[in-house]
C-alpha cells in the first residue's frame, strides 16, 4: 500500500478512538476476554486517570484520511510484588488492512523508548500473532504461573 502514514503520540483526546481498537483487540481473541465492551468499560475510568497522571502514552499510526490505522501503548505502573515501577505494553492493535507493513514494530519501538526514560523493565502479554514481534524486539519469556478461580 503506497499510502502516507503519520506517525505520533496520543493525548488525551484520542481515547475514545484508542479504547475503539483495543474493544477491537479484544474482539479477536485477545487474553479470552469474553465481553469487550465490559472490558473497556472497566478501563475507561482507569486511563483517564494515567493520562492525567502523565504515567500513559499510546502511539499512533494514522491514514491519509486521519483515521488511527494501528496502536501501541505504554504505561508506567506499579505491581505489588515489585519496589519500583514497572512498564507494560498494551493495546497493540493493527486494522487488519493495515498490517504486515511494519506498523506495529514502529509503535512497539516508540513505546520502548518512551519507557526506557523512566523505568527499567517492561512486561507484555503477547498475543500468537505478536510473539515474533517482541522477540525481535528482544523481549524475553518469563515463568509466569496462574490458575483460573
Ligand atoms: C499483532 C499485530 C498487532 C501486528 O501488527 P502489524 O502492524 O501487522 O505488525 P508488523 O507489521 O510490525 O509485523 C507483523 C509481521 O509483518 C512483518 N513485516 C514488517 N514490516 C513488513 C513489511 N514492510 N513488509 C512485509 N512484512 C513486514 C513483520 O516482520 C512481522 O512478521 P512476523 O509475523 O513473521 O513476525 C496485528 O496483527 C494485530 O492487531 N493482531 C490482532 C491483535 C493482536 O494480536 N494484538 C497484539 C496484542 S499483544
């Protein structure tokens, strides 16, 4: 596709659109989530409050006619099992039509860079599609243990 794509980060005007492709996300299978608009509905609140905080930032890819064609986002959290904040990967999300173009790689990059300013470990929930992706990209597996209650 010869299309021009732009690049840039989100604000926080944006959210609607990017809760928009991660209820799509979830749409396709992504972490068995059986009800995507109870999904989103439970974040909403939720990344308000991280782009307030300035602890959130997604990166876009957008058409020639302004739609967001690809996502990535980075958040700096805490997880009770750790002293320091930690980095998380979300909302990685391609339009169907828009991918094996290089878009989300790009995203990924971006958010990468944008953690490395303030943490120094990120963690991804890696879909069966994205997994060569983030091991490109260095990205190591972990022994992470769960059972379903
Ligand atoms: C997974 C997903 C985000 C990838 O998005 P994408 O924009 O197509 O990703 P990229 O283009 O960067 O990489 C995809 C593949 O295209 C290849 N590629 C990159 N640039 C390319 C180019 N210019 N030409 C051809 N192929 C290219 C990559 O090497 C990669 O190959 P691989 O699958 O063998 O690893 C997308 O398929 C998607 O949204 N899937 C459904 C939701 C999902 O699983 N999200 C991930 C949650 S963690």
């Amino acid at each position: 596709m010869s299309e021009n794509i732009i690049y840039r980060s989100s604000n926080i005007e944006d959210l609607s659109k990017i809760l928009t492709l991660k209820k799509k996300l979830y749409e396709e299978g992504y972490a068995g989530v059986p009800d995507a608009q109870e999904a989103i509905s439970f974040v909403a609140d939720m990344y308000q409050q991280y782009y307030v905080d300035g602890n959130c930032v997604h990166y876009l890819a957008e058409s020639n006619n302004g739609e967001i064609v690809s996502c990535a986002g980075a958040f700096s959290t805490k997880m009770v099992h750790i002293p320091h904040l930690v980095g998380l990967i979300s909302d990685v999300y391609t339009m169907p039509q828009h991918r094996n173009q290089g878009l989300a790689t790009k995203l990924i990059k971006s958010c990468v860079d944008w953690l490395k300013q303030r943490v120094n470990v990120v963690y991804i929930y890696p879909s069966q599609s994205s997994k060569s992706i983030f091991e490109r990209l260095e990205f190591k597996s972990s022994a992470l243990m769960y059972r379903i209650l």
